[in-house]
C-alpha cells in the first residue's frame, strides 16, 4: 500500500478508542494524514476535518462530522469506509455473565464472566 502498486486495498481500520474524529483519520488525504495510502488530495476535506478537531461544541462537532460524511462519502468518494458493523461472537453455552457488545472496544471487563460448569 505504502508504494501505491494498487487498484483496490481493503484495511480495517482498529483504533483503542471509540472516537468518531480518530475513526475517520484514515480516510483523510495524505497530505493530513500521513497513514493514508489513497494518493488522492482534497483541501475541502482537510479543512472541514480541521475544523471538527478545533471545535469545543459537541452539537456543532456532530453537524460537522454529518458534513464530512456527506463530503467523503457522497461527493467526493475517494474512499468508502465503515465505521459500524455486526458483530458475532461464538461462546460456550457454560460461559455467564459476559454481554456481547456491538465494539471490540466496549465491555472488556471480564470480572463478571464466569464458568457454569
């Protein structure tokens, strides 16, 4: 990916924290995220994303992260990510008191899971 030898590249996109403005990194243009191997440019989207980070009204910083969605997704679509999926977990019957979450990152207390058996 890094030496752009692609026509299609699919990569999960696994960070330690539930947060919408770290989420979307990814996806950025290189030239504002230098881990973004889409070799694409776009100022509008750099901006826009620049002004989620500097915004301290959470209300706001979701107008804007609607905006930006509308912007990488439906006008521009350099990219198409997911930030959300189903997510199946396989268990034991004999395993109690473990709830599966919709995140890898939720729920990772397992002191109330225990062993009916």
């Amino acid at each position: 990916m890094r030496n752009g030898n692609f026509e299609t590249v699919m990569n999960g996109n696994c960070n330690s924290v539930v947060n919408p403005l770290l989420d979307v990194q990814r996806y950025l243009p290189p030239s504002v995220y230098v881990a973004s191997y889409g070799r694409f440019d776009d100022q509008p989207e750099g901006d826009l994303y620049d002004r989620m980070l500097r915004e301290t009204d959470v209300t706001r910083q979701r107008a804007l992260m609607r905006d930006f969605e509308k912007h990488v997704l439906d006008d521009q679509a350099h990219e198409i990510f997911l930030l959300w999926y189903y997510r199946i977990v396989p268990y034991r019957s004999y395993v109690k008191g473990w709830k599966i979450s919709p995140s890898h990152y939720l729920n990772q207390d397992l002191s109330t899971v225990w062993l009916d058996k």
